[in-house]
C-alpha cells in the first residue's frame, strides 16, 4: 500500500501522536494500523473513503471510528 505524501515536518508529528516505533509512512507500507498496531490487511474497511484514511492517517477502520466516529 502507498502512503500520501506529507511535508517531512507534518510526518514527523503525525508519527509522534502513535504508539508505534515506526512512522506513518512504513506503517501504511507494511499493512498495519499507526495506532493499534493491528494488521489492516486482515481487516475490511466500511467504504472506498474509510481505506483512502488509511492512506492518509495509518488508521485501521476500528481506531478510525473511534478518532472520527461511525
């Protein structure tokens, strides 16, 4: 999976804000969720829209929902 790109200041917070060692970037790449650390690739998403966030924010449907709401 492809990560949007971001400038490097953007990627830098975004990254400080999850829980994971990795960065956003590489957690879009390797399939798993930026937050939970679960892996997205065993996990469905609601909606074309639901997996274009995934590209931007690394969330899985499950911490989307919990971030943004259902």
């Amino acid at each position: 999976m492809k990560a949007t790109k971001k400038h490097p200041a953007i990627e830098e917070f975004l990254s400080s804000l999850t829980n994971s060692p990795l960065t956003r970037e590489e957690t879009i790449e390797q399939g798993i969720c930026a937050s939970c650390e679960g892996d997205v690739l065993n996990t469905s998403f609601r909606d074309p829209l639901s997996f274009k966030e995934f590209t931007i924010s690394g969330l899985c449907q499950k911490c989307q929902d919990e971030i943004f709401g259902v």
